[in-house]
C-alpha cells in the first residue's frame, strides 16, 4: 500500500479539493483507494456524503485499544472507501505525545490498512502538531498544494524545513500549483519562472475553476458531474503523474 498525503501549513490552499479528486481518480484507475479524513472539520468526508462524526475516541484508538478500520465506510463509488472526519482529531496530538512510541503510533494504525488497500490518501489539517508530523513520517509522499504567491511558497519552505528538522526518513515532498489563475500577473509569473523549491513539481497544476468550486453543490467529485473539465482533466493527469 502506497501513502500519500495532502499537507500545508495553510489553509484554503486546495488540499482537501485534491484529496477528494486524486482518491477518486485512483480508484477509477483500479486502485482500492481509502480516503483518511483527517480534519476535524470533516469536508472531505462531507464532499462524499457524509454528515455525521463518528466519535472516534482518540484515546482507545491511539493506544491501540480500538481498531481505527471499524470507522471506515464505503462511499458510492467502487474501490473507494472513506475514514471519515472527526471532531476527535483535535485530541491526537496530545494522545500521540503520550503514547509509548509517538513516532509509531500512526504507522501502527495504518499498517492493517495494507490487506485491503492499495493507496492510502491522507487529508491533513493545516498547521504542525504531533499528528502532521507523524503523517510526514507515515506517507510515502507528501503532497504540497502551492498558491502560486509568495505567503504559500514561505509554507512550502516551512514544510521542508520540517521535513529536514525532523529526520523523516524516506518521505518525498511533492509541491504541485494550485488554484492557479493565469489572468493574474504575480500567478503568472511564478509558473513562468518558478522558485527552486518548485523546481521538482509535477508538470500538471490545478488552474483555478469554477468546476472546482462547485463540488460543495454537487457533494462529488469532478470527474462525476463535470468530467470533461479541464479541472477534471488536470486531476486525472496529476494523479498519473504522481503514481
Ligand atoms: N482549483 C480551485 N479553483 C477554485 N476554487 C478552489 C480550487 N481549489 C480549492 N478551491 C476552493 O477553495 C476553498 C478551499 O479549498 P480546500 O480544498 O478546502 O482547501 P484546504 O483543504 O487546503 O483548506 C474551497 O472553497 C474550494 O472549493
Ligand atoms: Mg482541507
């Protein structure tokens, strides 16, 4: 099983719209994708139809007391399965700092995850906490939207700095352009003449859409209601550069 996840220091950045879109690609693509919602505030999960929490308690389930799978629903979609937000997540950090081994604790809840998945798609909150960096540790790569601006840029160089601070071994930081709009001279720029840190990003970037947008209307990803957009399309082409 492959791990990837969705991770910024900032918010609005497009994490969650990735996440949601690049799990359903996968899945269309053969994958047997799980979709780990890992913000408390659920949008992920709530783009996939789903309301409710599930009160997941952080203390049993850290500790390892409680399987973490139990929680896990299926979505409409074949080969995609859903761990959805919960409210409890705000608690993970501290659980984490007082587990016996921080550093395993999130790879010891993952590693069931294997005999049944094929990728596993992390959406992570903003911001550093035990929690994110055991993601940066867990996932085999790490997604990193960038607003083509300098304030998402200075997050890109703090997540590295993380990465590089905190010894995470194998974990590959992967930044891609996101809500990138073109009629905007410092965008434009940017793409033209990207920084160093982008140098390694993927050829495709998520333009910024309407169709894109729209996904709080339809609660679906892309590819359902609109998939001859050119956000569907560049979705699909991100995934396949990233797999
Ligand atoms: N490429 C895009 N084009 C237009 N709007 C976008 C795009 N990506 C995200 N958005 C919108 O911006 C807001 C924040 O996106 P979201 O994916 O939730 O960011 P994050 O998870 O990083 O906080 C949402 O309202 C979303 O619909
Ligand atoms: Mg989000």
């Amino acid at each position: 099983m492959k791990t990837i996840a969705l991770y910024s220091l900032k918010g609005g950045v497009g994490k969650t719209a990735a996440a949601v879109n690049l799990a359903f690609e996968a899945a269309q693509a053969g994958k047997h994708v799980l979709l780990w919602d890992l913000d408390p505030q659920g949008a992920a999960s709530w783009y996939y139809g789903i309301d409710e929490s599930p009160d997941i308690s952080a203390k049993r389930v850290v500790s390892g007391k409680e399987p973490l799978g139990r929680y896990i629903q299926p979505t409409d979609y074949e080969r995609l399965s859903i761990l959805p937000g919960d409210r409890g997540y705000r608690d993970w950090d501290a659980q984490i700092h007082a587990a016996k081994q921080p550093r395993k604790v999130l790879e010891n809840l993952i590693e069931p995850f294997s005999e049944s998945y094929s990728l596993l798609v992390l959406d992570c909150p903003p911001g550093i906490g035990a929690l994110a960096t055991s993601v940066l540790r867990a996932a085999d790569r790490v997604l990193v939207p960038v607003v083509p601006t300098p304030l998402s840029l200075r997050a890109l160089d703090e997540v590295l700095e993380h990465v590089d601070d905190k010894k995470v071994g194998k974990t590959r930081v992967t930044p891609f352009f996101s809500m990138a709009d073109r009629r905007r001279k410092m965008h434009r720029e940017m793409i033209e003449s990207p920084p160093a840190t982008m140098k390694k990003a993927p050829k495709t970037f998520i333009d910024y859409s309407t169709h894109v947008e729209q996904m709080g209307a339809h609660r679906a990803p892309i590819s359902v209601y609109a998939p001859r957009s050119r956000a569907a399309a560049q979705y699909r082409a991100l995934y396949e550069e990233i797999s």
